[in-house]
C-alpha cells in the first residue's frame, strides 16, 4: 500500500453542471464544502467533460448550466476567498493525465465500476456504448490525482471512483516510480535529514518493513511530514521507501462521505431532480410554501380528527432535518394525540426553509445582475489549479519519461 502523507490535506472535489441546484444538493454536498473550506485548501470544479459523457447529444446547454451552477455555490456560501473554483476544461491537464491513466488501467477496472451498468440501465434512451463513458471514473481519477488530494468529499455513490482513483495511483507509482538509482537516492536523502533523525526513520523502517510494525510507520511518516531540510522529491522518495515501494508521485486519496447522506424530498425518498421531489435553491418563497403545504402526510389522517403516525409521514423526515428537539416532540406528541393538525406541524419547517433559503436567493440575484465578477473568480480558480496541474504534470511526465528537454 502506498502512503497517503497526512500533510496532504488538499481536498478536491467536482460537479456536474446538472442544472438548478436544490436542497438536497445543499445539505448533501454544499454544506460540507462550506465547512471543509475554512479548515482545508479545497479546490472545487465544475465537471463539465463529465456532463458531456452522458450529454453528448446536448452539449450546447452545458456553458449556461455552469455558470448558473457556480452562482448557486457561490449564493449557497462557497467562498472565493477560502476555495479555488474552477471548470474542469479549463484545465486541459486533466486530460493529458486522463489519457497517460488510460495507457495503464485495465478495462475490466472500468467495466467492475458498479455506476457503468447501473447507469447504462438507467438512461437508456441514452447510448452510453462510448469510449468517454467507460472512461468516466479515469477522468474522475484524474481530477483527483492531478492535485494530489488527500481527501475527496464525495456521496456514497462515488466511493467507488475514489477506490479506483486509489488503484490507478498504486499501478501508476508501482509502474513509474522506480526511477534509477531510486535506493542510492533515498538512501541519500536519509543523510540530509541529520544524523538524529535519519537514525530514527532507519529504525522504524526496519521495525515496520521486518515485523509489520503499523505504529512504526504511521511515527515515520510523521517524522517525514515534519522535516525542513527536505525537497518535497526526496519526501516522496522516503515515504516509498518506507513502503518498499518506489517513489510515489501520485498519491492515493480517501474518500470524505458527507455526514447527511441521504436529503429527503418532499414525497420521502430521496431529494432528486428525477424523482420531481425538490426544492430549488433559488425557488421564490410563494412556490416554495405552496410546495410545502401541499407535500403528502400520514395517509392515515384523513381527517383532521384522526391521529397520525410521525414515521409515516414525509413532513416528519424534514423535522428531523430542521428542527430541534422541543419542535420534535411537539410533533411526535401532537401528531399522534391529533392535537395539531398538519398545516400546523408544517408550519416551523416553512418557516425554517423560507429563512434558509433567503439570504441564497438573495446573493443569487447579485451574482446575476454581476456576471464580470462571477467570471473572474472563476478565472482566477482556473489560473490557481492549472499551476498545480501543470507542476504534477511535470512529475508525471517525467516519470514516464516523457520529458523532451
Ligand atoms: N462523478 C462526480 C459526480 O457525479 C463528479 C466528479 C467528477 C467528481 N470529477 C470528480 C467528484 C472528482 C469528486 C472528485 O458527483
Ligand atoms: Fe405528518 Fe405532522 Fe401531519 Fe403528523 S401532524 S401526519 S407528522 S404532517
């Protein structure tokens, strides 16, 4: 196993520009980006090549679908100041680094991945028989790898692109990294860590490498991610050597599952566009009650008279979402003595969505009327990312051996 060094804390994660986002985007995805941006260096794109995989047949709508996209992230709270945002096509690297991936990943990787059948099941007034579909993990992979994140915060559903994203890494560095002489350097870089330390990381490559010592390895590592006096090619020369394996240009990612998992809408399944259940972010409030009073209850209570049960109603899995524990019990006891009535046991999460949603629809109407500004952050997330794309492909090809110079 090759190591993820724990400094990596960069976190990276995309988006399909899939048209108006709505809650379960927001508590599902955003929120978590939001939170991780002020602990993490996080870089956020639009992926607008993955949305042609699928959408190759209406590939004009996809610019107007990112950009309304980066305006609902940027209302929602995603911040320019703490994340880079950026389009994925922007960065053209991706795709060269997609393409040296695809020279070493097996084709039964990609046909294992579970979203390719189910998805061609899926949308099958679609043809998803592509070279570009197949490939959509790789390109996924790529996004990650090319930035050498540490952490992907990703929904369930694509805990199996990172797991890829993983083996393609190890193939890769397994592949690549054994540069000649890669022992005589490492054990060169040792040296320069100072006698102390270079004692110390001997040691407890020894204890992990002979006995399995786990412990030994995470204090090495440790001891790696701490040094000074090192360039970031002798780092990766050490974490590798560690291992035993060769020098890790690529290292692997772990997935971040999102707290919330699952969003729900206003039917009780799942929040999603297919399934006509949503609230849009930007929905005006007067559509966004109506929707509200209007969502399915307990059909047990037929009358207002009649008790209800709380886990047979959708109403009772948004109380779960927006309120507290006062509110819930309210709800819990009124519901089932038919104390309140159901317009009634609405009426805090109404209330709870409309204010949520105010101050987004609100900063949605100034990105709007501003579109200069929306293109400059992007613009200058695009600059940001292709610097480290273009540093990691420098690596890479090298690595390869692909440096004509
Ligand atoms: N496949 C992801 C989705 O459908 C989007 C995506 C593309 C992505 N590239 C990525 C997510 C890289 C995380 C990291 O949601
Ligand atoms: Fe659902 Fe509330 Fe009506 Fe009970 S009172 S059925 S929880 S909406």
């Amino acid at each position: 196993m090759s190591s993820v060094p724990s400094q990596n804390q960069r976190v990276v994660s995309g988006m399909r520009p899939t048209g108006a986002l709505h809650l379960g985007h927001y508590h599902g995805v955003l929120k978590n980006w939001i939170e991780l941006q002020h602990s993490h260096e996080c870089f956020f794109f639009v992926a607008d090549w993955h949305a042609l995989t699928t959408h190759y047949e209406e590939s004009a709508g996809i610019s107007d679908s990112v950009w309304e996209m980066v305006i609902d992230w940027l209302s929602a709270g995603v911040s320019p100041g703490a994340a880079k945002l950026f389009i994925q096509s922007r960065v053209p690297e991706h795709a060269e680094l997609h393409l040296l991936l695809s020279m070493i990943t097996p084709l039964g990787w990609l046909e294992r991945v579970p979203s390719y059948k189910d998805q061609q099941e899926k949308l099958k007034e679609r043809d998803l028989a592509t070279y570009g579909f197949l490939g959509y993990p790789l390109l996924q992979s790529a996004d990650i790898l090319i930035y050498k994140a540490g952490h992907v915060p990703v929904g369930e559903d694509q805990v199996a692109h990172v797991e890829l994203t993983r083996e393609v890494a190890r193939r890769f560095n397994h592949l690549y990294g054994r540069e000649p002489g890669f022992e005589a350097k490492a054990e060169n870089a040792i040296t320069k860590m100072g006698k102390k330390n270079a004692k110390l990381y001997r040691e407890l490559r020894k204890n992990y490498q002979e006995k399995g010592d786990i412990q030994s390895l995470d204090v090495a590592r440790a001891l790696l991610e701490s040094q000074q006096n090192i360039s970031v090619g002798d780092r990766e020369r050490l974490f590798g050597y560690l291992e035993g394996s060769g020098k890790i240009i690529l290292p692997e990612p772990q997935a971040l599952l999102t707290k919330i998992a699952k969003m729900p809408g206003l039917d009780g399944q799942k929040m999603s566009k297919s399934y006509g259940n949503t609230i849009g972010l930007r929905e005006d409030a007067e559509s966004v009650e109506k929707k509200l009073r209007t969502m399915p209850t307990d059909p047990a209570r037929v009358r207002r008279t009649d008790p209800g049960d709380p886990e047979k109603c959708p109403v009772w899995e948004l109380h779960q979402v927006y309120s507290g524990d006062d509110t819930r019990s309210w709800v819990q006891q009124g519901c089932r003595s038919a104390d309140i009535g159901c317009i009634e046991c609405k009426q805090p999460i109404i209330d709870a969505v409309l204010a949520e949603l105010k101050p987004i629809r609100e900063r949605a109407e100034e990105y709007t009327n501003d579109p200069a500004a929306v293109r400059n952050i992007i613009a200058e997330g695009n600059e940001a990312a292709r610097d480290i794309a273009r540093d990691t492909m420098d690596d890479v090809r090298k690595a390869v051996g692909l440096l004509y110079r």
